[in-house]
C-alpha cells in the first residue's frame, strides 16, 4: 500500500517477553503512518480512538486465555 495513493502503512506488533521462568510479558505495539494532508489527518484521528478499543478487547481476551492455562 502506498502514502501516495492515501492509504496508510500500518503496523501492529506484539511481543512476548519472558521475566523469569513463570512470567512473560507481553509488550504491543501500533504504529500508523499516514499523508501530511487534511484526509491524513481525519484518518489519524478516527484510527487513533479505534484502534485502541480493538486493542483493549483483544488485551482483554488474551489475558482471559492466558490466566485459563494451567499452571
């Protein structure tokens, strides 16, 4: 996809990192980067709010699955 064509390079990432022999942290990551016109604007504004509630449900889920596990 391309800036010029106004459709955004988009990236999410997520990152287990172990603390000691029983903890893993997980780290997540979303980047977005978008034209430097008025429609990049709008698109930055309304990503923003909306990838943070798909963000926190899916944070949600995983930690249900995650404390599900047996130990």
């Amino acid at each position: 996809m391309s800036l010029e064509k106004g459709l955004p390079h988009v990236s999410w990432a997520f990152i287990l990192h172990p603390i000691d022999t029983r903890t893993t942290r997980l780290l997540v990551r979303f980047r977005a980067d978008h034209r430097a016109d008025w429609s990049g604007s709008l698109l930055s504004h309304t990503m923003e709010p909306v990838s943070f509630l798909i963000e926190r449900k899916m944070l949600v889920e995983i930690r249900r699955l995650a404390e599900q596990l047996p130990r």
